[in-house]
C-alpha cells in the first residue's frame, strides 16, 4: 500500500476546501446566533448613598424598668401562694395523692414523696373540705397536679 497514491494535488486541495468551508460555515452560523449589543445602553450612572459618620452621644443614665413577669411576690411567712414553694409533710412518709382536679373525685396522677418540694403554680380552690393548690415540680414539670394544703409546708425558695 502506497500512502503517496492517495495524497495527490486534488485530496489536498480538497481537503484544504473543505476545512476552509466548514470555518466560513461555523462563523456565519456563530455570528446569527450571537446577542446583539443594544445600541440604547449608554452611561448608566450608578446611585450613590452618602451615610453621614456618628456623632458624639451624651451620657444618659439608663432608668430601671421593672417587669412584673420577673417580680417574685413575698408571701407572708408561712403562708402557702402562687409562686411559693411548698413541701409535703404530716403523711408519717406514706406521700401524698396528687390529683388532676381538685377534690377527692380527681383521678391520682402521682404520689408525692414525704418532704418532696414543689412550686405553686395554681390555687387556692376549695374542695371536699379541703384548700387545693396546683403543684409543679421545679424539676420535672410533668410532675404536676392538685395538693390538699393540709399535707403542705411552706418552704424558702432556693
């Protein structure tokens, strides 16, 4: 096989023609399909923003605000309220029933312990000739329910 048969005048020039074809092709179809620049987009001046420096402040002396959400009340001593914290007591260690509702027909929801602390969230609601208070344990606020005072201590809060 004889590789100088094939690459006579005529396959070169051919070949020449053919690439040179093919770039004019390409260019022409590149150049349809290329955006055209708008001829209306001109100088478009940019919006500028002047923000002035700080200036000195005077010295203002802040006045306290009180939020009543964050004012603990003071109870009397000994004196079982909202807010306070109270202790089971007087059951001689057998606990306490605490119940869903106040009264003795509330279902039993725990028993608390003998000298278990809780806070008072709800109360005093009179019931089956007792005083209920709602109780919540600082700890756990699933521990939660209605107490009879009679079975109660007030205690400092921590």
């Amino acid at each position: 096989m004889d590789i100088k048969s094939y690459l006579n005048r005529s396959v070169v020039f051919g070949a020449i023609g053919f690439a040179v074809g093919f770039v004019i092709i390409a260019l022409i179809v590149i150049g349809f399909t290329s955006p055209r620049l708008s001829p209306e987009v001109g100088f478009a001046p940019a919006d500028l923003t002047m923000i002035p420096a700080p200036t000195h402040t005077p010295n203002v002396t802040p006045v306290p605000t009180i939020d009543p959400s964050l004012v603990t009340p003071t109870l009397p001593p000994n004196t079982i309220g909202i807010g306070g914290y109270v202790q089971i007591s007087g059951t001689e260690g057998e606990g306490l029933r605490i119940r869903s509702a106040p009264g003795l027909n509330g279902d039993t929801v725990f028993f608390g312990e003998e000298s278990e602390v809780f806070i008072v969230r709800d109360g005093s609601q009179v019931a089956d000739g007792y005083t209920w208070w709602y109780l919540v344990a600082p700890y756990d606020e699933t521990r939660a329910g209605w107490g009879a005072a009679d079975f109660l201590a007030v205690v400092p809060s921590p």
